[in-house]
C-alpha cells in the first residue's frame, strides 16, 4: 500500500496558551510544539498498515521550518518519506481553505512524482488548536475521493481493493465499506502510538526530507479574534484532622443532602 498521512505542528496539549496584544495570533514564545494527537495515532495507523501489507508511509506538513522536527518524528516511528511545504510564518494566517487546496496539490504532485496514486491518504479527524474539522473534508473534494471521519479501526481487503472503516456512535459502531482510493480522518484511541527507538531516532535523521515550494490564494475565512477564557480558580478547605474532623464532615454531607433523616 502507498499510504499519505497529512500532520500539523500545534503547541503541546496542556500548555498555557497566550494569545498576543491584539488578540490575532497565539503567543508561541513559551511553548513547545509536538504533532496534533489524532495525526500521531494516524502515523501509527499508517505504520502498522504498511507492516501488514507492505508499502510506504509519506507523511506530509504544510507549516514553517521548524515543522521538520515532527516530521522527523514521524520517520523514527516508521515514516519512509517525509515532504515540507514550508511557509514564512506559522501558517496562522492560513485558511482551512488555502491549507486544503496546497496539500490537494501537494499530493497529486506526489502521485505524479511516484507514478501511482496513494491507496489511502490519513487525516487527523481535527486539529489540536483550531479545531475546525475542515482540512480533511475540503482535499478530499479536491481529490474526488471519499471520505469518512471519526474512525477508530481500519480493516482493509484480502485483494486490497476497498476497506471497512469503523466510527463509534452513541449506541455503538458503524462500519462503512470504501473503494480505494479514499481519505480517512483517524480519530485519537484507534492505537496506541509507539515511542520511537534510539535506533529509529538515529535513522530517522537520514531520511531525505523534500520540499515543494506551493502556495494557494485565501479562501473566504479569516480569523476575526482569538479569547482566552478567563481561569476558574477554585479553593480548599481544610475541615480538621482526624476524628475532630468527623461532625464537618457530617455537617457538610448533611448540606448537600446525602444524609437521610433515618442515618442522621
């Protein structure tokens, strides 16, 4: 199988995040960066495609410089290829939009390049930081390929043809059968992502990393303002020590009406 994974380069989940004086753009100077999580678990899932049925892993950024770092990453877990389309700045100013229509062309590129399409080209099922579930749905139009978001297991053919991919829903699963070619947007938990060897680490630094120069006009979106909601603060209460403690504590369940009149 020839398997794409698209991944971003977002700020590390549990970071405090600052958003500048104007309220346009993320504060960065303080934070580390990593790969969105459901792209991590759509690294793996590619890997362990691949080991199954043979093939190659390229995996794919749009971003600026310093994204090779995750792209790195990806080939110390199993990426064969690893292709940059860098931009000046960190891509905020990009659209869903304008991001969609770049990777579009990147991979038919790369197709060209490779002389056969990609079997199954992997999304994230949405990004860490924006969020907006877009960029999967918008190339895959762009390619005239199905897609289905929100999955969590991926089996594909004996003759390799088609696959089944999975999707939880409220009282269970659905399964929907897909011809190849087709776009999946991996949701985190459909594995659990290894950690990468000394060994990978080393290898992955030998990995040829190509770039494409390719850039898109806007589309019809703009980020308007970002808001950081104001931080709940919360306090404790130390009631006593030891058995002098026991009548708060009776007190206080009697107050929120877990004592019956019978226990009390």
């Amino acid at each position: 199988m020839r398997i794409a994974v698209c991944v971003k380069r977002v700020p590390a989940p549990g970071a405090r995040i600052n958003v500048t004086a104007d309220g346009r753009a993320v504060d960065a100077a303080h934070l580390g960066f990593t790969t969105s999580p459901h792209e991590e678990c759509a690294v793996e899932e590619a890997v362990r495609l691949v080991e199954a049925h043979g093939g190659s892993v390229t995996v794919l950024t749009v971003g600026p410089p310093a994204a090779e770092e995750q792209l790195r990453y990806a080939a110390s877990v199993g990426a064969t290829d690893l292709v940059l389309v860098p931009v000046a700045d960190d891509g905020a100013a990009w659209d869903p939009q304008r991001t969609a229509a770049v990777l579009a062309e990147a991979l038919v590129g790369l197709e060209a390049g490779g002389g056969t399409p990609f079997d199954l080209i992997l999304f994230g099922n949405e990004s860490a930081d924006s969020g907006g579930f877009q960029v999967g749905v918008r190339t895959a139009r762009a390619l005239g390929r199905p897609i289905v978001n929100g999955i969590k297991a991926i089996e594909v053919s004996a003759d390799g043809g088609s696959l089944v991919a999975q999707r939880g829903v409220d009282d269970g699963l659905e399964a929907y059968e897909l011809p190849l070619p087709a776009v999946l947007g991996v949701k985190e938990g459909i594995n659990l992502p290894r950690y990468p060897t000394m060994k990978g680490r080393l290898a992955s630094k030998k990995v040829a990393l190509a770039t494409m120069a390719l850039d898109a006009r806007a589309g019809g979106q703009r980020s308007v303002r970002l808001h950081r909601p104001e931080e709940e603060a919360s306090t404790t209460e130390i009631l006593g020590h030891g058995p002098e403690a026991a009548a708060a504590v009776v007190d206080l369940l009697s107050e929120l009406g877990l004592l019956s009149e019978a226990g009390q």
